[in-house]
C-alpha cells in the first residue's frame, strides 16, 4: 500500500512562537500602527505586550523587530482581535480608538487601556471577550 500525499501545500516553518516569522513581523508592524491611532505611548506598549522594553517597542517603529516569542505573538494577536472587534461595533474608526480612553462602567470604571495596563495575558483576553460580547449584541 502507498502512502497518501498530503494534498496541503507546504506551510512556512514555525518559529518558537508557535507563528511563522513574517506572521509575527506583520503583526508586530499593524499593532504599532494600532497603538499610535489609540494613543498608546511606547511605555504603555510595553506593558501591553507583556514587559518588553520602550526601547524595544521603539525599534519596532523603525523596522527592527528582533526576537520573539509565544507570549508576545499571542499578545500581538489579541491586540489584531481588540481592534478588529473595534472596526465592526463603532463605523467610525476614530471613533473606536476614542473609545479605548473612555472610562467604561462594564470595565469597573476604568479605561480599555487602563485594563491593558494590569499588563496580564488575561487582560487582554477579558477586553476581548467583553468586545465580542458586545458584537454578538450590537449586530
């Protein structure tokens, strides 16, 4: 008996981040572009993506990337989810980016970035499941 060819094309090699590389460099790229329409400086970037340095995030903006790992691109990733579910519940995309500075009584009071600055994974995932819920509703 012959074995079955896998009919799928070839993947990009993953790196330890579980992503392929290009993968992470494009997200690394969008959430820059995100977090300067939310107003997010580069200390607070910091935090968000799980402790690296401002300088680091810096770099970033001038297309030096560096490592990375799981933690990092599965932050990147809820970032990519936060904005997303953004653009589909407000029309208005400064409207959306407005939003994340607003205080928020569904978030105890504080702002969506004020969420992200607790700095933990499940940070990130609460605001995105909160927007989600809020999609599921809205539409």
């Amino acid at each position: 008996m012959q074995p079955l060819l896998d009919p799928r094309p070839p993947v990009s090699p993953l790196e330890p981040s579980g992503y392929a590389a290009d993968e992470v460099r494009a997200m690394q790229r969008a959430v820059g572009n995100i977090f300067a329409r939310w107003g997010v400086t580069d200390w607070e970037a910091a935090v968000i993506l799980g402790g690296i340095s401002a300088k680091t995030f810096r770099r970033w903006r001038e297309g030096a990337y560096g490592r990375d790992n799981r933690d990092l691109a599965d932050r990147l990733s809820l970032v990519l989810g936060i904005h997303r579910a953004l653009r589909v519940i407000f029309r208005e995309p400064a409207t959306g980016s407005a939003w994340m500075r607003q205080a928020n009584a569904d978030l105890g009071g504080l702002t969506p970035v004020e969420v992200l600055l607790r700095g933990g994974m499940g940070d990130l995932e609460r605001l995105r499941r909160y927007l989600d819920s809020v999609r599921a509703f809205s539409g």
